[in-house]
C-alpha cells in the first residue's frame, strides 16, 4: 500500500458529528488547560471529514441499487462485496468483485450502483489530493 491510501471497510454505520455539536461522538467536553495541540485537532479534524466523506459516498451507492433499466430487482436478497479505488478527482477506479452473492443479478446490480456513483460525492477540501481504496458490502433485501 502507498503512504497515500487509507483502506477502510465501509460495512459499518458511520458517526459523523455535527459542527458545534461536541458530544455528538459520545467525547466529553476536556478542560483545555494549555491549548490543545494544533497537530492533534488537524488529524481529528481529517478523521472526521473522512468518516463524513465516506458516509456519503455509501449513501450515494446505495441511492443507485435499484437503478431503472436493471429490471425489476425486489426479488433479490443477498450481499456482495466489491473494491475499488477512490480518485483524488472524486471518480471510482479498478472496481472489482471481491466475493459474489451467488446471484448474478444482484452481483451485476450492486456494481452497477457502484459505478453510476463514481464522482458524484465531492470530496472537503482538507482531503483534496488524497486517494482511498474501499470494499463495500452493497445489501439487497425484499424490497429494501
């Protein structure tokens, strides 16, 4: 792996807080005796835009599963996991079926709704030049 890329597994919920909202990651408020070290709130600053990023990048992959032209696909139930890379330009690369559902169908949906979101999430300035490599378990239930 290159010192560039983070690797993080994306099948999982994300908590994201909110500007001013400091207990939104169940932290507790710290005196701040001698001024917190600027490097320190940098990372915590970039970890929480990644999280924050990659939120929405799931969230925007899973608005494009039941895209139209796939057919009818609340008949599918499974998951399948994919990888791909993240582009600093905010566009997918090397997506690549790491294990298969069993259903071609769905296998072929999810990297549909995969590659029809390559792009779509803007990146916070703070992560610009930065690549990532995701694998994603996309989820199909009965309708869901």
């Amino acid at each position: 792996m290159g010192s560039d890329q983070i690797v993080i597994p994306a099948d999982f919920d994300i908590a994201v807080s909110t500007p001013g909202n400091v207990l939104a990651l169940g932290q507790e408020v710290e005196e701040d005796n001698e001024g917190e070290n600027a490097e320190e709130a940098a990372r915590r600053r970039k970890r929480l835009a990644i999280k924050s990023y990659l939120k929405q990048v799931n969230e925007a992959i899973e608005r494009r599963k039941f895209l139209p032209g796939n057919g009818d696909l609340s008949d599918l139930i499974g998951n399948v996991l994919y990888t791909f890379h993240i582009r600093p330009d905010d566009t997918f690369s090397d997506i690549r079926l790491v294990r298969s559902s069993g259903n071609a169908r769905l296998d072929q949906a999810a990297g549909c709704a995969i590659a029809s979101a390559s792009g779509v999430t803007k990146r916070p300035k703070i992560l610009q030049g930065q690549a990532f490599t995701l694998k994603i378990t996309v989820k199909y239930q009965h309708s869901m």
